[in-house]
C-alpha cells in the first residue's frame, strides 16, 4: 500500500510539471499571450514594430475581441517576461498588461474573430 501511495503521488507531480508550462520541450520556446485592455490599433502597430527586431521575441499575432497579442519567447535568450514587460511599457507607460496562462491553440478557441487571428 505505501509503495502504491508513493507511485500514486510521484505521477501527479510529474503530471503537474508538465501542465504547467507551456515551453517546447526540444526548442526552450515558449507561448506567451499577454492581455492589454487599453490597447488601440495605433498601439497595436507600434507593439508590432517593437517586436520585429527584438531577439529571442517573435510576434505572432493579435486577438481582437480578447485585446490579447501572441508571443512566442525563446527562453534561453529571454529568461523573463521583464524585458516584455518593459518593451510594451516604453511603447505607451499606462498599458495595463496582464499576462495569461493560455496556450496559442486556446488563443484561438476564445477569439471570436478567426479571420484576424495569428498564423504559426
């Protein structure tokens, strides 16, 4: 019974390691969506500027309804969301960012406008 206990409680951390993050085992890449309520669409073209030539940051698209945009992150050249973070806030200083725990294909079941939606 202990041993069952044990083997029992070993799987659902390693099960819980694993829902965690949503970081491409084989690439260290990882999916970052980030809500940002008080966007426009002057706001939307500069982030994606920002994002253009920014190392380890691909910008990957936009959620209208959702006010969300789509990044996807290489982790060992960008360990953190800080430098994110800071980019989004020297493009406007009062953007209310909120970074989400959704994956890219959630993303996409929430966004009502499909046609709008990124493209992998």
């Amino acid at each position: 019974m202990k041993i069952f206990t044990l083997l029992a409680f070993a799987g659902i951390i390693l099960l819980s390691s694993f829902s965690v993050s949503k970081k491409n085992p084989l690439t260290n890449n990882e999916e970052v969506v980030i809500a940002i309520s008080n966007m426009n669409s002057d706001d939307l073209a500069l982030i994606k500027k920002k994002f253009t030539f920014f190392a380890g940051v691909t910008y990957k698209g936009f959620c209208e309804d959702q006010k969300v945009i789509a990044l996807r992150v290489d982790r060992t050249i960008v360990p953190d969301n800080k430098s994110i973070t800071d980019a989004l806030l020297s493009i406007k200083e009062n953007f209310k960012l909120n970074f989400k725990t959704a994956t890219f294909d959630e993303l996409q079941d929430l966004c009502l406008d499909k046609e709008k939606l990124f493209t992998r």
